[in-house]
C-alpha cells in the first residue's frame, strides 16, 4: 500500500497543463508498489497512472526506467507509456517529487496463475529481452551477486532470530554463489521483478507488463529464473514442473536459450532465490511491529534456496531439449 | 490507506456476475476510507466503487447506511448510488465480507477549500437533511454526548501525557456538555462527518457527497456544526468568518435554521469539536509507534473547543440573522 505524498488538486491541475490528457476528474490514491506513490487519474481523455518517486528509487535511474518504458512500448510490447510532456520530458516535478504521468493499462494480476499463464509470461518475457535491444542507456544490477553480501551483512547476526541454522546456511550458500556464479551468459534488460503482480491480464490473455522500477542490464536468463521462482511454485513450497515446463516453451517459442544458459540455469534461480530472500529478511528484521505493512516471509524463499541446490539439470525444471540433460 | 482485504479476480468476476455492470476490465486498492477496503473497478460499462466492509463498521448498520445512499440519490442528492443484485438486494459476500458495489462519482475534494466552496456545502448539507425527511430506518448517534464519556474513560489516565493539564481541561468540558446539552431541536438523518475530503469538487461546483458511515439520526444543527469546525477554520488555529457566513448562509439558502437552533450552535459546536478531539486523542494514545497510519492531532480540536467556548452569540460564526444576536 503506497500513498506516500499527497498532493492537492491544485498543484495538480498545474502540473497536468503540461501533458495532452484533457481535463482531470478524479485522482485516487492506489495501493500498488511499494517504493512510490500512485494515483489512478480519470481525466476526459481518459485513465492513466501518476507516480510521484519517493526517496527509495534513485533520482539519477528514473530516465532509464521511463526511457526504457519508451522503448519497449515502441517495439510493440504491451507496457505502459510514459506520456511526454509540452517540452519533451518524461519527467516533472510534483509536490516536491520527480513525477511522470504513464498509460493506465487495463487488465488485473492473477492471484492463481496457472500454467497457461506461466506459458504467456514467458513469451512475454522473451519478446521484452528482444524488444530490449538496442536501448542505449546501461544501469548495473544492484541486486545481483556482488550486491548480496552488503545485504546480507545487515541482516546476518540476526538471522538465527527467524530460523536457528539460518546464519550458517545461507553464508554457505552466499559463498557458494560467489564462487561459482556464471560468467559470459547472454545480456541485455532485463526486468528483475517479473511477479505475479507484475503482469496482467484480460481474461486468459496477458495484456501487460508494468513496474520497471528494478529493470538493469544482467543476464538475461537471470530473468527468467526470477520467473520460475516466483510463478513455478506452489503455496505449499512445492514445484509446479507443469507450469516450469510452460514458462521454459514460452520463453523458448520466441527466444531459444544457448547451451551455457541452460546449463547456468540451476545456480541462477538459486542466486536469484537469494536475492529475494535477502531482501525479504532485511525487511522482515527491520519493520517495526505494528507496522501496517505485509511482510512477506523470507522462509518462502529459503525453501526454493534448497529446491535449487538440489538440482541436477534444467530438465528437472521442465526444460524439453537434449542440451538439458547433458 | 486502506485495503484490508485482498480478492482475487476469480472471486471478484464471480461476486459481480449479480451486477449489471458489464466485464471487470480492472480493480484497484484504493487509498480511501479508514473503515473499510475500497476498489476502484473499470468496466467495460463505466467506473464504480467496491466496498468491502471489515469489522469495524457493525454490519447490522449496513441497511441504514446503503438504503440512506438509495434515498438520497432517489431524491436528487448527489451521492454514490448502491447497486442492486440481480436478487434487489444491495449488498452481498465477497473474502468472506460484506460487500457492495456503488457508482462511481467523479470529483476531487478540495485541499484547501475558500469560501465559495463552503456555501455550496452548507447548501448541499441543507439539501442532504431535506432529503433525508421520509428514511424510514434508523440509526442513534452512537458519537454524541452519551458516547463521549465512555470514549473519555479510555484516555483520560494518560491525557496528561499529550499535553499538561489536558486531563482537568476536558472533564471539566464534559461535565459541563452533559448538563447542558440542548434538547428538542429538529432532528433527522445527519451525515456526521462531512469533512472536505467526503465533499468532492469539479472546478468549482460541488459534484457529490461520499462516505456515508457515519450517518445517524440527529440534531440537524449538530451536522452543521461539524462542518463549520471541519470547513472554516485556518491551519494556524484561527476561525475564518468570511467561511462561517458563506458555509451559514448556504445552508439558510436552503434550510432557513429555527431560533433554538441558532441558540444552540455554540454549545453544539463545543460539543462536535470535543466529539473530534475524544477519537482523535483515542487513535493518538492507541495507534503504535512506527504505524503507518497518519495520526491525527488531537490538539487541533482542543483549539476548536476553546474558541466554541468564548462565543456569546451565533453572529460570531457569521450568522446574518437578527435572532442570531439575541
């Protein structure tokens, strides 16, 4: 739930003269994202979304988010468009904030994808590493390898507090991925936080992908593990091979993986389960109790930490080719 | 901020199947309301409302509240319709709570209201207890004076800790409220809580009243003494007459006031303003630290209760009348 900044209707109506929007008839606050403030604007033209960027999100990244947003939705992908402004800007300045005024995208997130689903993200992801090329600004991934130990140092002499043996684990675990993460796999954009919540949908076809905000430049089959951990998996912690087996011919229907992505594979979702672990026991340690804010459990992702380790080959994901079980 | 309870758009499709209201297109949390879960739905017929009531509002008030929206609408008042089902009941069960689907009103409320704005107020309040005449349900004001020692008793111990002396101050205010109360003056359904952000604008003209769940049966000059303590004050404290008259002389425009109610109007707005202050030093002592709940200061009331407790005469307010400096 994220309305952080409130801004007036007068401010507002000033700040939306510079846009070809029509008239403003409503603004909602909306409870979606987590770094910034939204609001769904009804205007005369019609619907669109208004993010004020707080001070978690880098001033200096906003234009490759938004430029980024540009370009995919020029190369055909289904994502919302930030709207230039009367001077060519995609970005202003509202109550004190960076803001962008982007297309209101209908469709609504799956709270219970299935495998169907799994298969569209995965065309979907694929289209946008495709559609990514060529786009010429660069941002690191903060959350990658080299960024895990930083995190983990904030959060590691309270682990045991979660779960006893936490601390020896996953410093092995870290250690391990340090040691043994892939080099020279494909690169491009990637989006870094492809959830559920993430994508919608209109029925049973996939209308859009939205939340740049962690978009960077890594591998791009690092995206695709985020993908498998974060759709592939049951509630109860077990595997959907149904639905791996879906995003992976998905994926592949549009961009076939190389032989080296295939095989990194396992030590990618297991990095990428780090990730998500790390930043979810940072949050759970660090929010005060009351908080009136859901914090997800970083025991969910410890439990795909050890499905990962226990991985042979990317056949065991439901990957359908000879390289797999090479 | 308040969405309480998440639905999942399976669940969502199938609650509306009941309503003619087209496809769901999309649903939004929206930042509104501190009672209840309220999403934004788009249709492929228009934009309405979904309620969600949770547990703090008693369900067996939710006739009164929905069948009030349904008359007032009925009569020409510009508020939320509630939508029927397909069974002509106006509300249903959705994640296991009450729930109901209402048209969406387009409009903004007013940051900082002038004093134009406060006539059209008055004039809607006035119109609002016109057409209210003839609602047969009802509901007692549980928030007048017969509630407000009750609410008092759970902070008064630690009044003193929000400001020295407070303690003395307030059960002196009270006490004196209890034993002079007046008694008699015209009754009916009053909204209760008519702050400018249940008053929505477009451009300058009012476009609708929401958030009916305070509603009650009550002195009619009480719910316009909430107004004139939530409208025609400035942000340092100070009364703005110039508000006053416009946010009286709109309401007489419409509902000329009786000479007990104009009497009255001091003592009620002591007692609308202590109202205000008991909740808020009740949410200020109870809400934890680090919640992310905006508090409310209750001091801003105590202010309200003292300038209501050195007014002589209604003209004080800006009342235009000869009774008024009787």
């Amino acid at each position: 739930m994220a309305v952080y900044t409130d801004i007036t209707e007068d401010d507002l109506i000033r700040f939306l003269a510079a846009y070809d929007v029509g008239a403003l008839t409503s603004y909602k606050g909306i409870a979606e994202g987590v770094e910034n403030s939204n609001f769904l604007l009804h205007t005369t033209k019609g619907s669109y979304i208004l993010t004020l960027y707080e001070k978690r999100v880098n001033a200096e990244d906003l234009p490759f988010f938004l430029g980024l947003m540009h370009h995919l939705a020029e190369r055909g992908l289904s994502c919302p468009l930030p709207l230039p402004r009367a001077d060519g800007k995609l970005l202003g300045t509202l109550s004190g904030r960076p803001a962008a005024v982007i297309t209101f995208l209908e469709g609504m997130w799956l709270r219970k994808p299935e495998a169907q689903h799994c298969r569209e993200v995965g065309r979907a992801l694929a289209s946008m590493h495709i559609a990514g090329e060529g786009f010429p600004l660069k941002r690191a991934n903060a959350l990658s390898v080299a960024g895990w130990r930083p995190l983990w140092q904030n959060s590691e002499a309270r682990a045991d507090e979660v779960q006893s043996g936490l601390k020896d684990e996953i410093a092995a675990e870290l250690a391990y991925l340090e040691d043994h993460w892939p080099k020279g796999l494909p690169e491009g954009v990637i989006h870094a936080d492809l959830f559920p919540d993430n994508v919608f949908f209109l029925g049973d076809r996939l209308s859009g992908l939205i939340d740049f905000y962690f978009a960077c430049n890594d591998f791009l089959a690092y995206d695709l593990a985020v993908c498998l951990n974060s759709w592939c998996f049951e509630k109860d912690g077990s595997y959907n091979i149904t639905k791996g087996m879906a995003l992976l011919s998905g994926y592949e229907s549009v961009r076939r993986l190389t032989a080296d992505e295939v095989a990194a594979l396992p030590l990618l979702a297991r990095g990428s389960a780090l990730r998500f672990f790390l930043t979810r026991l940072y949050d759970w340690l660090m929010t005060p109790a009351g908080a009136l804010v859901v914090k997800k459990d970083p025991l969910e992702y410890l439990t795909k930490i050890r499905f990962h380790r226990a991985i042979v080959s990317s056949a065991e994901y439901g990957l359908r080719r000879e390289e797999a079980s090479a």
